[in-house]
C-alpha cells in the first residue's frame, strides 16, 4: 500500500473512484482483486519464511522482505500496465 500510494499513484488518489466505482474506472482490478499485488505479497510471505524459518540471515527477514516487497510492486506496476 505505501509503493501504491506514495511511488505508483504519486500520492494521488480519485475520491470519486472510491465513492462511486461504478462511474469512475480508476481502482478496478480483476474481479475486484489487484492481483500484481496478491502476488507479489506471496512471493515476499514466502522469502519470509523462507530467511526467518529455514535458512535465517543475519538482519531478521523483516526489513529485507519489505524492501524486496517494495520493489517488487514498483517493477511489477511498470512491466503489467492495467488495461
């Protein structure tokens, strides 16, 4: 939500998408669902468990996954563009 808000919206956002989605298109995904976002938050739960469980790093997987969880919605909203 911070990447979507601050980086890829630049902190801009439509009151009237959020108030009436029906009549402005500027917040539908999928169904409903941002899936570049779902996945992407699979992806760093996984490194997660994966840096905490089963392999732990030194600095806790905590700051390293955010970071990697930012960076990796910045990219996946520049390559998949919304139709």
């Amino acid at each position: 939500m911070i990447a979507d808000f601050y980086v890829v919206q630049k902190q801009n956002f439509k009151i009237s998408a959020i108030i009436s989605p029906e009549r402005d298109d500027g917040y539908k995904y999928t169904g409903g669902v941002n899936i570049k976002a779902i996945v992407v938050y699979f992806i760093s739960a996984g490194l997660a468990y994966y840096w905490s469980s089963v392999n732990p790093i030194a600095v806790g997987a905590t700051i390293p996954t955010f970071v990697l969880a930012f960076a990796l919605y910045i990219l996946a909203c520049k390559v998949i563009k919304n139709k």
